[in-house]
C-alpha cells in the first residue's frame, strides 16, 4: 500500500471499529452500504456535521469545530452572497452555453483580468478532473507527444486519464505507460539551496527515459504549491527554470491552480503568480465558486485556436448562469473582505502560532506555507524522520479538540492546514491552542 | 466532416453570419470570444435567454419560447421546489463525502428504490461523463478486456475515456484503438422485424473484429433510447437479447440513463426498464437535479464490491449535501405531479400532433417515440431518404415561431422534440401548431 493510500485508511473511519460508535453513527454508517466501498470517511469517530458558518461546523450535537481543512467554502461556509446570488439566478433562469447569457461572459473577462495578459481564453467544466483531463489533451495535441511528468505524490484527478497522472490515489491504480514521476521537491530534507535546478535535473532525466521508450514529451501537470506531496511554497520562484526547461524541451506547462489558486497562497491571486511564471494552461475548481460545482481551464489562445480546429467541446452543465452567478459571487467576496491581503496577513501568524505553539514538543520539525496553505512536518523529535503513526494521533486528538486538519506528503506525516480564508485572529488562538494540547496528549 | 458535426454546424451560428445580427447580440457574440472556439451557439441568430418558468423560456426582448428541446430542467424551469431546497441547504452545510450526511444517504436509498433489486449500490459525479467514464473503467476492470461497443452516432461524455466512444463528436475525434461501432438501430430505414436479433449479429460481428485483434470484450455502452441516433424506441423488450448476448460473451452492459431515465420515456421510470433488462450498470445525469451538477452510476454491489478492493474514488462536489437536496427536491416533484404519466399522456398526445400537423405536407416520413422523447424523420416526400437541410430549415423556422428543438442522427435530418417534462397539453397545441406553419413555409 503507498504511503498515501496508508495516510487515508489511517485517518479514515474502519468498518471494524463500528461497535464503538454510539448507535445513531451505528445506524448511519451502516447505511452507507448502499454508496459501495469506494467511499471513505474521516476519522475513527466520524463526523457527522448539520451546519456551517463561515469557518465553523458543526456536528448533530450542537458541537462547534473549527474548519482548519476545508478550501470548497474558501469565502466562508453558507455565505450569504454566493447563495443570494445562486437563490436569485435558479429563480430566474438556468440553462447551458449554446444559448448567449452575460454570467459567462461577464464572469469571464472578470477572471481573466486576474491572469497575466497570455492566458487569454477561459473554457469552463464541472470538476477539476474535468479541468485537467482536458488541459492533459490539449498539451498532448499541441505538442504532438504522449509523455506527462507529474511529481511522485501527485493528485490531479479522478477520470481514466488523470486518474493515471495521480499518483497518490494509490498503488493499485494503473499508472499510465507513457507519464513518468519525478520524486517530491522535498524542500526539507533535500540538501540543495536551488530547488528548481533540482527538478529541471529531475525533469530532464525523465524527458531522457521517455526518449529512450519512443515517448515523445508533452509537457508536466503541477499543482504549484506540490498540496499533496506535502505543502512545498519555497522560495517563490523556484518553478521559473521549470517552466523554461519544458518550453525549451518542446513541452507544455499546466498549472494546477485547484489548490493554490483563488488567493489561497497570500501572496499572489493564483500560485503561479508567486513564481513569476507563465503557464501554457491553468486549470481550476474546488474554491472556484464556493461549492457549487464549478471549474475552468485558462489557457493562450494560440493553443486552444489550434485545438478547436478539430474539435468542438461541450459540458452540459459547465458555465451555467447559476454556476458563473455563484463563482462571481465567491469572487466579488474575494475582493470586497480583501481575503487575498487576509489570507496573507493571518496565514502568517497561523503559521507563527504553530511554530510556537509545537516548539516545546519537538514533534514538529518543519512549518512552511504561503497564506492560508500551511504544512507542518510531524517528526521524530531531533530528527528530520517523519512520524506518521504520531501525525495521524495528532490528526484524531485535533478533532477531540475540535478542530479539523489532515495529512498529506510522500510519509504521510505532513499536518496539511488549509482553513477557509475567512478565518479569523480568533481562530488562529484556537487552533494554536488546540494543537498545543493535542501535543501534549500525545 | 461527420453528418453530426454538420447537424451542429448547419443548426448553428456562424461568425460570417454576425453582420446580420443586431447590434447587441453582435456585441454579445463578440465577447464570446473569451471563451476560445470550441463553444457552439444555437441557430443563425442566437438566442439570448434571461428567464424561464416551467416549459418556457423568455428572450431579452420578452419574446416568449416554448421549450420543446431542453431535458435539464425536467421538472421545470425555474421550479420553485427545487430551489427552495438548494437555498435551504445551502444556507445550512455543503460539505462533501467524508463526513457523514443524512442527504445522500437519504436519496440514495430513494433513488435505488426506484430500481431492480440487483442494482443496490450507487455512487455520485458531476456530470454524465465523469459516470461513463468510471462505468467503463468497471467494465473493463470486472472483464479483464479494454473492448467496448457502441452505436454509430453515440455520444456518452467529454472526458478523453469517452470522448473515444463518442463518435458523434465528430470525424477528427480520435476513436478508441479497442472500441468499435455498430451502425444506428434504425427501425425505420431496417427491414428487419427483430431489431434485437439484428443488433446482436452485428455486436457478435464486432465481438469477432476485436477477437482478430487480441482485444478482449469489455462491455457494450448504450443509450436505450439512441438518443443522439435518432431515437429508437420500439419495440420496447428488443435490448433483452442483446443484454443476454453481451453477458454470454462475457461483457458487461452499461445502460446510459443520463437521457431516458427520470420519467423520460411515461413508460417507466427508467429507460431500461421498458425493455425488461437489468443493465450491470446506470448512468445517470442530466435531469437529476434539475440544473445543479449532479450524476451518478448505479452498480450490482459484485461490480462495486471487486473493483473497491484496489481502488477508492473521491468526487470532490458529487454527493454533497446541496447537490443531494437538489436531487431529492426533483425526484418529489417527478412523483408528487405525477409526471411519469404526464409523459406517458402527454408525450402520446405530441406525437399524434405531431403526425396530424405534418401529414399535409409529407415531409414527415416517421414519427416514433416514448413520452417526452420523440423522434421525426424530415424525409424527402414519398420516400424514406432523408432531407437535412430541410430538417435544418425546419428547426430555424420553429424557432422563428418560437418553439426550441433540435436534430439528431446519422443523416442529421431528425427532429428532436424533448421537453420538459411539465409540457402541457396546451403546449402541445403551440407546438402542434407552430409546426405546422413551418412545414408551410418550406
């Protein structure tokens, strides 16, 4: 089992401790036979939340968790504005693209405006798999090759052709024949002061083994922020020579912004802004319109000009005026709480608390982040060693402190903080003090 | 260029037409250009819809059309049903599968219900295509072959799995290496009385075709009522043999719902059900929650049950609380005005307008149906040969009376009549009448 298929059976639910739930959970967990057994459930106690509001949930007890893991509901869960603006366009019309409607469009320039003059086109879809799936194809058309680098932890998705660029998913699922891995920017542990000559040295060595199987190179999908590979922002910057080593090598660059983009790093509207780099494509989702199901790709004309010469594409229900209304309402949101300076300002004495709340412990050997995406290396204390068997006590000892966080990373020992990005000062003490009792406990 | 890209074409807009349009739609149309080429828009002027209520849709300049073509809002534009529970639920929680909630769980069961009881697992998507695409993946996991059937002009989704088993997307499509065609089920143009024995030799034939490739036999893809075929829906029973067949060479058969399932057909509640076969998969989508994203495959728990043991799957906005309430609020509104007997009604009573109003002119060469899903052939008088740019003159003329339909299949020449499912009686007559005029007008 890989590391990451581990880290999900760890923190998630286990049909055989079902005799030590009380009997209502019993009943409803009972129940979820009828979705099959693809589906997981967090945590050895599974939650079993009724309502939300901004960064808060809470369970049928009447129990308040603070939300320290979710990014669907980045301007807040239920927020007002994205469900008057969904309330008002279902009552008024909802159809689909082949007739004209201004959400699009307006939605469209709108963010497109927020992405550097290049990527100007915007075609939308319902998930970020779909986002991907597509954006994989048009690297392969443009470029005339078969051949996908994505790093050793990557998730980008789960239709047949994503599902074979995500790693992560687990070692079962077929990895397709023609991607190669390159192994996690592990900024940590790897002794090097030049992350990005790193990978483009990780880069060209797959780009050589492809060669060497008649794979003709394509280009790489990256999440910029590597999420599930363990949370890697540092030093801004580093994804520069990437970018230019996959041009040069006559491949294509998509940014996976699912994570990092909506202004969840702080510091820039999309992650790959942080590096100060041009993508070829950017795809996008889960924040996108704060739940309602809703993703898009941004891409350069002259790709997608070349591409629509052969093929026409249609999503039924992608880029309705209901699914644009809530994304421009999560996006007016964005702008008006000023979530990005936010994001930046309070990720940061997030960040700090962490550090200080854990430094007694010795169990956290690493804090890095950018905003509201922080990772938080649980080690063997002295060691760079992860600790995931400790992670995944700290993960079960946050929720009996009522707050939520989970794990990512190729060890599976990466606390993965990524809160709504209406979390507040408040919540930062609560968080910090949640962990450092948790700390303690263990 | 295949038949139905130029179906698309010819019932689209073309930017060498944009000088003939008004200056406002002109500007409109203009900033589609955000949007990249891919997108298609409806008619030579297209329509700019800013309100709907049940079976009709209203244009910027209040023009009042009856929608004879959308599927999506099944239970009605604008139902107020449905989106008193969207608010409600999303003025509550939208959270996604990891937690435990009530909605899924709730509709699930409801929905199974309303199925044979060997389909007792289901599980939930964005969009009909994430549904195929994982459907497939069963299909040919479970069989251990790649080989999967379809019809000629099929369409079953967008991802690059069924893109490749969509020939109707068109001709520079790349099909799947392993897949391969049988020609539409024509039951007009066939002269056969065993349209089910006849599609068995032809699926044996393709059975054999793959065999002298080394490609193993997966499972056949169908649409039960060959939708993007022309609509072939009698007589009903004449899939049973070819369930039979598909199971005896040990295939599986996956029976795409996302068109005639919820009520579609007034026979049944699902399409396959009309035909007495119990598929080993249902996909499901487009009128499922009336307009919110939402899809889903329903599955023998055998199918499910294997594949789990390697895989898990995780669809970040499917099942959530919203999309569930949205789904539930529809299935009520199916049952509680009856519209399975609406369709059935009502459904008879359009087709027979159908025949009566296109009688006098003989270009009418067939009318078939079941319910709201009707099929007529534009022919060239006293023939059965088909006149497709007739059919394309006939649907810009419907629209100039203000009634939405479309075409389908191999010749491109099929009306396509499929409204909503609240389409009443005098909107038969509207139709019925606009028709007419058309045929006149010729």
């Amino acid at each position: 089992m890989s590391e990451n298929v581990g880290i999900l059976e760890s923190n998630s639910f286990s049909m055989k401790n079902i005799g030590e739930l009380d009997p209502s959970m019993q009943e409803l967990v009972r129940r979820r036979s009828v979705l099959g057994p693809c589906y997981r459930l967090f945590y050895q106690r599974p939650l079993h939340l009724v309502r939300g509001v901004g960064s808060h949930v809470f369970d049928a007890d009447g129990t308040d968790y603070l939300d320290a893991y979710n990014n669907i509901p980045s301007v807040g869960h239920c927020n007002q504005r994205v469900v008057d603006a969904v309330t008002h366009q279902m009552s008024t019309l909802n159809t689909h693209t082949r007739y004209v409607h201004e959400n699009i469009l307006d939605y469209a320039e709108d963010l497109l405006s927020t992405m550097p003059d290049e990527l100007d086109n915007i075609m939308f879809m319902c998930s970020g798999s779909e986002a991907n799936d597509l954006a994989v194809r048009l690297a392969q058309f443009i470029s005339g090759g078969e051949g996908i680098i994505v790093t050793k932890e990557a998730y980008h998705g789960n239709t047949a052709l994503i599902s074979g660029l995500s790693p992560s998913i687990g070692p079962n699922v077929p990895m397709s024949p023609t991607m190669r891995m390159i192994p996690t920017p592990d900024t940590y542990r790897l002794e090097t002061g030049d992350i990005g000559g790193w990978m483009c040295d990780r880069i060209s060595e797959q780009i050589s083994d492809m060669r060497r199987h008649g794979i003709k190179f394509a280009g790489v999908l990256f999440d910029g922020i590597f999420s599930s590979d363990g949370v890697f922002p540092d030093d801004a910057g580093f994804l520069k020579p990437v970018v230019d080593l996959v041009h040069r090598e006559g491949g294509l660059y998509i940014a996976d912004e699912v994570q990092p983009g909506f202004c969840r790093t702080g510091d820039a509207f999309w992650g790959f802004q942080r590096h100060g780099i041009v993508p070829d494509m950017v795809t996008m989702g889960k924040p996108m319109a704060n739940g309602i199901p809703c993703s898009g790709m941004a891409v350069k004309h002259q790709i997608i000009d070349e591409y629509a010469r052969l093929y026409p594409y249609f999503n039924t229900f992608a880029g309705s005026p209901v699914a644009m209304a809530a994304a421009q309402a999560t996006l007016a949101e964005l702008r008006e709480k000023n979530l990005l300076q936010h994001a930046h300002d309070t990720g940061a004495h997030l960040k700090q608390a962490i550090v200080e709340a854990s430094a007694a412990s010795g169990r956290i050997g690493d804090v890095r982040g950018a905003g509201f995406f922080i990772g938080a290396e649980v080690v063997v204390p002295g060691a760079t060693r992860p600790d995931r068997l400790t992670a995944v006590k700290l993960v079960e000892l946050m929720r009996e402190h009522h707050v939520l966080v989970s794990l990512c990373g190729p060890f599976g020992n990466v606390l993965k903080v990524r809160p709504p990005l209406v979390f507040s000062e408040d919540d930062v003490d609560i968080f910090a003090n949640a962990l450092e009792r948790s700390l303690n406990e263990l």
